[in-house]
C-alpha cells in the first residue's frame, strides 16, 4: 500500500470513525445455570416481571386502550402468520394447554427489568495514525433493560441492553470490545471487578457465571455473545465507509479501520472471506453477519430505537425481540449440545436418550413460511457450527452402540461357557451332595450354612451382573447412593 492511499484511508477511517449513528441496539449475552424452584422467585424479589408480548411506547399507549389490543393482536397475528407453531410457541407465544403454574412445560419463562445500571470500563485505544494501542480514558457505559431467559434443562440467559456514551461509531466498537470479555475490569467506587462478576451481582441477582463447580462454565467460554444492530446514514463522499469492512469490524470485535492495512491484527485476505461468506444479504439497505461469537446488523432505514416519544414499535419489536429470538434460540442449542458432550461420559445411556428426545423437540432445521427469518436462522445455526456438533455427537453415540455391542457379547460368551461347564460335568446332582458334606465338616446348621452361602451367591450374582450389564449396574449405584444421602440429610 503506498503511503499516498494509507493516508487517504487513515482520513476516511477517521472521519467514518466520528460518523454520527441514527439508533443502535447494543445486547451482550451470557449463559448461566438455574434452578427453578429457587431462582424465580429471587428474580421477582428484584423486580424482574414476566415479559409481555410486546413492549409499547408511552406516546402510543396515550390511543387507548382499543390502539393497545390492536398492536397486541397485530403482533400475534404476525407471528401465527409468519413463524411454525413449534417455533413461535415456544419462543414466543406459548400454548393454552399444558401449563404448569400459568407456564408451559417446553416453553421458556421470560423476565424484564427496567433498571439504571451503569459503570466504566479500562481502556487502551487503537490509533489509526500509529496503528497501535494507546492508554485512553475510561469507556463508559448504561443499561436501562435487562432480560432474563430460562430454558428447558437448566440453561439460564441474561441479556443486557448496553448504550454507548456518543452514537459513533467509535464509541459502540469501543463499548462492545470491552463488554464481551469476562475480565474486562469495571471502575467504580474501590477496587476494580470483572466485568463477569459485576453481571452476576447487578443482572443476575447473585448468580455466579463462572466457578469450579459450575457444570455450564466447563463450555461458557471467557466471552460474551453480542447482538448489534446498527442504523446509520449510507456511505457517501463526505463519510466514506465500507459496509462489508465495518460488519467484519464490528463482527470480531476489532479496530475499526484494522481491515485492508499492514498491522498485524488486519485480517488475511482468506480468513476475511472466509467470514463473510456467514453474511445475510437480502435487501440493499442493510445486511448482517453471523459469528461464532456475535450477530451483527448494519445498515440504514431498517431499525429505530426504542422511546416513549416515538408512535411506532414494529422496527424495534422486529430486531429487539423477534430476530433476536432467532439468535437466542440457536444458543440454546449450542449451549445444550456442549452440555450433553460434557456430560456423556458419566450416563451414555441416559444422555442418548435425552440427546434423543432434545433432537426431536428443539432440532428444527426450518422456523418460517418466509425466507428472511429462515435465512437468518440458518446463517446462524451455521456461525455456530450446530450442524456439526450433531454429527459429532450422533458419531460418538454410534461407536457407543458399537462398542456396548461387542463387549455385551464377550460377556455373554463368557457367561454361556461356564453354564457349558457346568451343565457338561452333569454336575448338579454332585454340588448338593458336595454342600451337604461340607456342612457336615463345618458342623454348621442347615439353617446357618445355607444362609451365608445364600449371601455368598448374591455377592457373586452382584459382580457377574455387573460385569454383564456394567451401565445399568452403574445406573443402579449412583440412584442408591442418592436414596442414602437424601436419607442421610433427613436424619440430620
């Protein structure tokens, strides 16, 4: 690159830099484990409430109450008119059977929280000019919404609504930078804390997100999932930007400017395309790119921020809860996947059968009667590597059966020669005269001799079952171990 071009680029990646957003959406996604019984109602203590279909503007609720059944009957006709019943109501709208409590068994609970939470991050800025890291002030940031999402098998979500000090471009790539890593450090009044730790005090009301203990911090990762959707004017001579470029940015998490320059966290050529092949490109005005870690949505005339002021609710609605349930629902996914290669080992039998049942609930390879949800989802479903985590999953229960197979059969080869034996020595007749001269010798009773050796048996019966049937005698182990502890904690 001659250095004519990087200084024309470094001007336009700083102009682009300072370029005014129209409306942002900003969520930062965690998992975390749940338990129902006692993590509902500490949600409700700190003034989580369930959430509603639909979240209307004050300016719109001023119609009446006629304005406000009518957008809620628009949004479930929407749905019903748009998305497959499995889909939708599981998501969104549940089912009037099955309710367990006023909630579906399959369905997910969803909470909301209005609350003005806020902070600082540390920061180290990059310099187009020098391109390097430079020590910068503090990147603030607020939430006021935060959103809970509790799904079948334990697996909990948190999503937090972030917002950015400026609308610039260079203030939402710095705000996402730091709120995607676990250890980013949060400023406040004493020492700094992890960003992770400072979410599970202020959103998750206590719940730690990592631990030794924690089955779900085994797969969580040290990074947030981010959700973004950006408005802004299109490019033009003034501020001159490239769309393509700013989705990889944004996507990674990266400098903005960083793509097409020398330094060395500028994308090669090969992995950039590699990337954007994950791009949904459906009309002009905006597109979207899915990542392992993010899904991001640039473009203009396609979002609007939520306000009470404001007299329309579709665009937010569309990307805040719709589109984004598309995303959620492919991390549930992800999450359970990773949970039920975690956990194999400990119960084949009981987890193929469980990864079984989660495959013909929750497997769905199409949501809509449209193209575009069906297009994100599936764009999403492939950022996420789902498909594949199945087959690798599907393979490694194959080469189970397989090999519960072989070994089932040597066992009872083993079992089938030693009855042989017996059975061949016409031997029967000989074992009771045999035991009653031994009885004779110990001087035993028959009522004493025939007990232990009634209990001798069962010994033995117990190590050859389970060396025959090892999975079920496992099964059967860990069910009396618990039948004791639970006992044991009740004397207690």
């Amino acid at each position: 690159m001659n250095l004519k071009f990087q200084n024309i680029q470094i001007i336009y990646t700083i102009l682009a830099m300072q370029l005014r957003v129209s409306n942002t959406l900003i969520k930062i996604i965690g998992v975390f484990a749940y338990d129902h019984k006692k993590d509902i109602p500490r949600f409700r203590q700190k003034n989580y409430v369930s959430m509603h279909l639909v979240d209307l503007p004050n300016a719109f609720k001023t119609k009446g109450s006629k304005s406000i059944e009518k957008a809620i009957d628009d949004t479930k006709a929407n749905y019903k008119n748009t998305y497959y019943s499995e889909f939708r109501d599981f998501m969104f709208t549940g089912k009037d059977q099955d309710q367990v409590d006023g909630y579906q068994k399959n369905q997910i609970r969803t909470f909301q929280r209005k609350k003005s939470l806020s902070g600082n991050f540390q920061h180290k800025k990059f310099d187009p000019t020098i391109h390097d890291f430079v020590e910068a002030p503090p990147v603030p940031f607020a939430s006021e919404r935060q959103e809970i999402f509790l799904f079948p098998g334990g697996i909990g979500m948190f999503a937090m609504i972030l917002e950015p000090k400026e609308n610039t471009l260079e203030s939402i790539s710095e705000l996402i930078n730091k709120a995607r890593t676990f250890e980013s450090k949060v400023v406040q009044t004493g020492e700094p804390i992890e960003f992770q730790k400072w979410i599970s005090k202020e959103v998750l009301c206590g719940i730690p997100l990592t631990g030794d203990k924690l089955e779900l911090d085994e797969f969580s990762g040290s990074k947030f999932k981010v959700y973004t959707v950006i408005d802004m004017p299109p490019s033009s001579d003034s501020f001159h930007y490239n769309r393509d470029h700013l989705l990889y940015e944004i996507g990674t998490c990266s400098p903005l400017g960083i793509v097409g320059t020398g330094h060395r966290l500028s994308p090669s050529d090969s992995y950039y395309d590699d990337l954007m092949e994950n791009k949904v490109s459906a009309f002009r005005n905006y597109e979207c790119l899915a990542l392992l870690d993010s899904f991001t949505v640039i473009g203009h005339g396609n979002y609007v921020s939520f306000s009470d002021e404001t007299e329309t609710y579709v665009p937010h609605h569309q990307w805040n809860r719709v589109y984004f349930g598309i995303y959620i629902y492919n991390l549930f996914v992800r999450y359970s996947l990773f949970k039920f290669n975690a956990k194999f080992l400990s119960n084949p039998v009981k987890y193929r059968d469980d990864f079984q049942d989660f495959l013909n609930h929750y497997n769905l390879k199409y949501i809509s009667f449209n193209f575009l949800p069906n297009l994100i989802f599936t764009k999403v479903r492939e950022a996420l590597s789902i498909e594949e985590e199945i087959d690798t999953f599907e393979k490694r229960l194959g080469n189970l059966a397989t090999s519960i197979q072989e070994q089932q059969e040597k066992r009872q080869a083993f079992l089938l020669t030693i009855i042989s034996v017996i059975s061949a020595a016409e031997a029967v007749e000989g074992i009771f005269v045999g035991l009653n001269q031994v009885q004779e010798k110990l001087g035993w009773s028959s009522l004493a001799f025939y007990f232990i050796l009634i209990l001798i048996l069962l010994t033995a019966a117990y190590f050859v079952l389970g060396y025959l049937f090892p999975l079920h005698a496992q099964k059967l182990k860990r069910k009396m171990q618990k039948f004791f502890e639970k006992k044991g904690a009740k004397n207690e």
